[in-house]
C-alpha cells in the first residue's frame, strides 16, 4: 500500500491520526515498535541527543544523590532490537556460582 510509505508527518499521515479514537491511538502507542520505522539522520541524531542528554542528567543525580539512580533507557532506533532485561537465577544456580568463586568450599 503506498500510503504506508509516507512520512509520518505528511498531511496524509496527520489526517489519518486525527481520525483515530483515543482507545486506538493508546493500542498504538502500547503496541509501538520505534525500531521498525523508518529514521532520518536528523531523526538519528535528535536521539542521539536525547540519549546523551539523559546520560548527563543521570550522572548529575548520581553524584548529588545518596540513592542509587537507574541509569536511562536508550530511545529505541530502527532495526535495533529491544533490550533484554537482566536473567534471574534460581537458589540452586546462585549456591553453585558461591561455589565456584570460593574454589568448591561452601
């Protein structure tokens, strides 16, 4: 379909936005995939800033903070995938890596 391949922000593009209810905008918004649009370099670079503006907050709060800071989430970019959250280990995997660092003494 060609109108897939307008830009986001073309008349076609806005009119077909503002017809949209507010239930189907928020599905939209909850099913978005950032990394399968397609980016212009300004696009590319705007996040870019964005991504290092936040890094900058996040160091400030860090060294004016008593409390850890989680560090920010980098703006998804197309054809990137997702980030994978941290792997949980269960009791059993957690006593067999204790075991391992202290050389088999537990």
């Amino acid at each position: 379909m060609l109108i897939q391949h307008l830009p986001p922000e073309s008349h076609t593009m806005t009119a077909l936005r503002n017809e949209l209810s507010d239930e189907e905008l928020a599905e939209q918004a909850r099913k978005g995939e950032p990394e399968r649009g397609r980016w212009s370099q300004s696009e590319q670079l705007l996040a870019l800033l964005a991504d290092r503006v936040g890094a900058l907050h996040h160091m400030y709060a860090s060294t004016h903070s008593t409390r850890r800071q989680k560090p920010p989430e980098p703006i998804r970019r197309p054809g990137a995938k997702a980030a994978r959250g941290k792997q949980e280990i269960s009791d059993e995997q957690a006593a067999t890596l204790f075991q391992m660092i202290n050389g088999g003494a537990a």
